[in-house]
C-alpha cells in the first residue's frame, strides 16, 4: 500500500497553504495498492515533534477500500472524522510553535472492517479500535517549519 501527495514529496516541506500559516486545508493525498480484502480505511495525521506531546492534525475512518484520492480541502467521501487536538472535527494543519522543523505523519491504515466508533472519538480511541481489524499500513512523512 502507498500514500502519496502532490502537494509535497516524502520527508520534504509541506507547502504553507496546507498549514495555519496559509489556508489550514488539507493536502491532495492518493492511495495506492491497497490490499484485496480491505474493507474500509483509516487515517490519522498527527506531529509527534510537538512541545506537549504528540498532537492530532485529523483522523478519519471508514473510507472506502476503492478510494484513490482524498482531495484537496475535503473530507474523504463517506467517513467519519474524528477530534483533532484541538478538539475539533476535521483537519488542522501544521502550527509548529517553537520555530523548529516538525514531522507531520499521514498515516493510512488499510482495515477488515467498518469501525463502529462516534465522531467524537479520540485518536487514542481510533487506533484502538482500528487495531484487531488492521491488515496494512503506509505511511507519509512531511516537514513544517515556521
């Protein structure tokens, strides 16, 4: 399985629009190579480089096996997004505030099941539940600087 953006190559910068500096909207991602017997998809984005601990940019669950392409400032057809860290639904972006450079991991799980888990729910609460049902995972790793 591949997650890929072109909005940004592995391990290089995320473009400011994607970041509260710019529009704080979410990046083009596409899917590749997902296994045959997935059922659904999970994602969860998060800077574990954070002053506080590792904090939650989006999660997202339940997205089709066949989506390809999770666009530009959406939300992938047919999820369910989860509390972001600041415990608000859908995607924020990166806000590094310490002036150093973060890792913002895109993480895709690819998963046997629907997860039966509400809105609501924490990261926490989403890689547990995402866990008996997990058949794959890739990842993509981009960088943010103020």
């Amino acid at each position: 399985m591949l997650l890929t953006s072109p909005s940004f190559n592995h391990n290089e910068k995320i473009p400011q629009k994607f970041t509260c500096d710019g529009g704080n909207v979410n990046p083009e991602l596409i899917i590749q190579n997902v296994p045959a017997k997935t059922v659904s998809l999970a994602l969860i984005v998060d800077d574990p480089d954070a002053p506080a601990g590792n904090f939650t940019h989006w999660l997202a669950w339940n997205i089709g096996p066949k989506t390809q392409t999770i666009k530009q400032e959406s939300r992938p057809p047919f999820a369910i997004e989860g509390l972001n860290g600041r415990q608000k639904i859908g995607y924020t972006g990166p806000c590094p505030p310490d002036g150093k450079p973060h890792r913002y991991f895109f993480k895709l799980y690819a998963l046997s099941d629907n997860l039966k888990i509400p809105p609501s729910s924490s990261k926490e609460e989403l890689e547990l539940a995402l866990e008996p049902y997990l058949i794959e995972k890739t990842e993509l790793i981009g960088i943010y600087e103020r």
